[in-house]
C-alpha cells in the first residue's frame, strides 16, 4: 500500500514522525492511502491504540485526512504548502493588480491617534490582571453591531479576522470534523481548515454569496460549520442580501447545532446593509477586521458570538498571547471616534473602480463579478495562460487557484488603485486572455 517506503517505530510519536518525514521528502505522495490501524500496528507489533494516536497527530499537523470508512491517507495539500506560494512574483515595471491590498491613499493616518493612545497609556498603563478589551472599543462595537441587526453578544477583540476564526473553530471543533467554505473563496481560510485537522466541503458562490441548496448539501452530509462571507468576498465581490440571506436562515434553521462564523471584513467599505444570519444557529460568532479601511498592519477584529463560544475563545486567548494590546485597541478608538475613515466616501471609491472594470469587460464579451469590496473576478478558460498573458504585457493579476477547491478557473484583479485612464488598457488585456484558445489541438 505504501509501496517502498517503510513505516517504523514503536511509539506514536516515532510512528506519526516516520510518516511525515515520507510526506515531507515525497516517498509518500499526496493522496496516498495509508495502512488501516490494526494492518499498521500488526506490521509494526504495537497496540492499535498507539497507531491510533499518531493518525490523529497526523491529522492534527494537517498532513493527513480521515474520511470515515475509506480511511486515512495524505492530504493532497498539506498544510506547509500554503496557497500563498501561488503568488506570482511582480516583475519591476510591471503593474500590480494582484495583491489584495487597498488604496493607501484612502487609509487615514495614524500618527495623532497613536499619539494619544501612548499619552493615555503612560498616564494610565495596563497592568497584567486587568481587562483584556478596552471599554470604549466595546462599547462601540457593540453598538454598531447593533444597529445591523446582529444579536446580543459578548465583545472580545482578536489579531485579525483569519486569528479570530482560528480560534472559534479550535473552540468548537475536533480534529477530522467538516466544515463549509465557500468555493472560490479567501485562500487563507481554504488553507487554516485543513491545517486544523478539519476537512473542507466546498459551497459554491454567486454574487448573492453561497448557494443555498449547496450549504443544505453540505451540511446534511455531516458539515459541522460554515464559514460565510457577508459582504466584499474575496476574491468574488459577492454580498449576502436580504433575500439570499433568508434562503440561508432557512437552511441553517434545519441544522440548528452548526457552527456559524460571519466574517464581515467588508465593514467600513462597503455600501451594501448587512443582512446578518448570526442567531440562526446556537452557535455563531461574526467577526469584524479593522484592516481594509484603517490598515492592514493594525492587527485587530472584533468578535462577538454567543456566550458559551465567546467564553471558550477568551479564556484559551489567556492562555496564549494574552491579550490584543490595550494601546492598539486605544489608537483603533481614536480613529474610530475621529471619524478618521469618510466610509461613504471610500465606498463609493471602490465601487466606481468595480463597476468601471466590469462594465469595460462586458463592452468586450467578458463576464465579470464583484458586487462589493475591491476585487473583480474573472471566469477564464486557461487560467496560467491569462495570468501570463497579462503578465506579459505589463498587468500583475492574481491566479485562481488560490482561491479555488473545486470552483471553474478564474483570476482576481485588484482595483483599489486603479485609475480611469488604466481602465480600459487592463480590459483590453483581460479581454484577450479571457478569451477561448484557437487554432489547431494536439492531444
């Protein structure tokens, strides 16, 4: 079964060690079926519990995956193989439409806030033993949440969305447990599942945002969460609205024990109502990122859930880093109180910028998505020969397969700083690499 390569050792530790050295050095490919337990531990002479226990090391590390009675065998991305890797390199000259980021011209400066936040800390210093959140920023957020819709529910802050949803799945989950993602979606997330130990059930998105019969599927298969973007998905653009999202209740009220996770880390720049789902299910946490509207470098998101998962986060927070620091936390207030961020004004930034591309593709043939947020995706045949034709001729996109399981090829365009008079050179392009490959076929 495993071909030439021997598995040895007597502990679970030597054993689960042996295996990941075959995955790491390639004598065990991805895909590779492993012994059963009891045929493992038989070969070896342990106990089947001690094979037991490195399977679920091994699965833990992220380098295998379980599915019930087909077994266990590695996993066909393991986790020290992120997505990351796909990014392509921009070449200088070459301009960069891939990176994800926003438009620094429309991020506020932090000097003054900062200033103040250091003026109160050396007046007022956070000791150890005190309140992790900082009150105002609570009660902020805590009102904003509010005033959506989104239900009652404590207020912790985390180090960004992606450290904020690690930690709610951890809190919620074991090792080997499903969870529904959205297919194309933020690599990042399609990355931390399965290094979790989870495995990934991938739902398919609209501009609309997951395809309800698609999240009923996955979850009557045995999907204990779902990971929903609420609006600016990456790399899609997609929002939930008002009637998609009644579509949703509607599935998550059949399931009532799944795991909800929001992530809102379009707050701030986006124009489009949240229509939360937050409440549907007994647990749900929604998590709000600071980065795209104030700085990617300031490390910060909110989160808020019901009280049990909420708890379960915190007090594993303690027992790691400890807190979000109370200075960042007071510098995110500033801004916030400020009004350092004309969010109407960013908004409609963003959408100009989507809606210029989009409507310049569709006047060349091309169909393109982005309801909300700072990405356009384009569906394209041939995706690594778009993304080298475009590289080519000077425009540095994002490929696909960063943010693709199972979802038809595409690539993602980052307009934040795109001008008007960039516009239709980029589509011209883009309508080209789009376009179906002619001429003769070899096969």
């Amino acid at each position: 079964m495993l071909g030439e390569y021997t598995v040895t050792g007597r502990r679970a530790a030597e054993i689960s060690a042996s295996i990941e050295r075959a995955v790491g050095g390639g004598e065990l490919a991805p895909g590779r079926l492993l012994p059963p337990m009891r045929e493992l531990a038989r070969t070896l002479g342990v106990n089947p519990n001690t094979v037991a226990a490195a399977y679920r090391t091994l699965r833990e590390r992220g380098v295998i995956e379980t599915d019930g009675r087909r077994g266990s065998r590695v996993r066909a991305r393991p986790a020290t193989t992120a997505r990351e890797y796909a990014r392509i390199r921009v070449p200088e000259g070459v301009r960069n439409l891939a990176d994800g980021n926003p438009d620094p011209a429309l991020l506020p400066g932090l000097t003054e806030a900062f200033a103040a936040a250091a003026g109160l800390a050396d007046r007022d210093p956070v000791l150890y033993g005190e309140d992790e959140v900082e009150p105002e920023l609570a009660r902020i957020a805590r009102a904003e949440l509010d005033s959506d819709g989104v239900p009652d529910g404590p207020v912790i802050v985390a180090s960004g969305s992606l450290d904020a949803i690690e930690r709610v799945l951890t809190a919620r989950l074991r090792p080997g447990d499903a969870v529904a993602v959205e297919d194309p979606g933020w690599g990042a997330l399609l990355d931390l599942v399965p290094a979790l130990g989870l495995r990934t059930v991938p739902v398919r998105v609209d501009d609309e945002g997951p395809l309800p019969d698609d999240v009923r599927t996955a979850l009557a298969a045995g999907a204990l969460a779902f990971v929903v973007t609420a609006r600016a998905q990456n790399p899609t653009g997609a929002a939930v609205g008002a009637a998609r999202a009644g579509a949703l209740r509607a599935v998550l009220g059949e399931h009532p024990e799944t795991l909800l996770i929001e992530d809102d880390h379009g707050h701030a720049i986006v124009d489009l109502p949240l229509h939360p789902l937050a409440g549907t299910t007994r647990h749900w946490a929604l998590v709000r990122s600071v980065a795209k509207a104030y700085g990617p470098d300031l490390r910060l998101a909110v989160l808020t859930g019901d009280a049990v998962t909420v708890d379960r986060v915190h007090g594993r927070q303690r027992l790691g880093p400890g807190w979000v620091s109370r200075l960042l936390q007071r510098a995110v207030v500033r801004l916030w109180t400020d009004g350092a961020v004309d969010v109407p004004a960013v908004a409609a930034a963003y959408r100009h910028r989507r809606e210029a591309l989009i409507g310049a593709l569709a006047e060349r043939g091309v169909s393109a998505h982005g309801r909300s947020g700072m990405n356009v995706w384009v569906p394209v045949p041939d995706e690594t020969g778009a993304v080298a034709r475009l590289l080519h001729a000077g425009w540095a996109v994002a490929p696909g397969a960063r943010f693709r399981a199972a979802a038809p090829p595409g690539i993602r365009v980052t307009v934040s700083t795109l001008t008007p008079e960039e516009t239709g050179a980029v589509a011209d392009v883009i309508a080209a690499a789009a376009a179906p490959a002619t001429g003769p076929r070899y096969v």
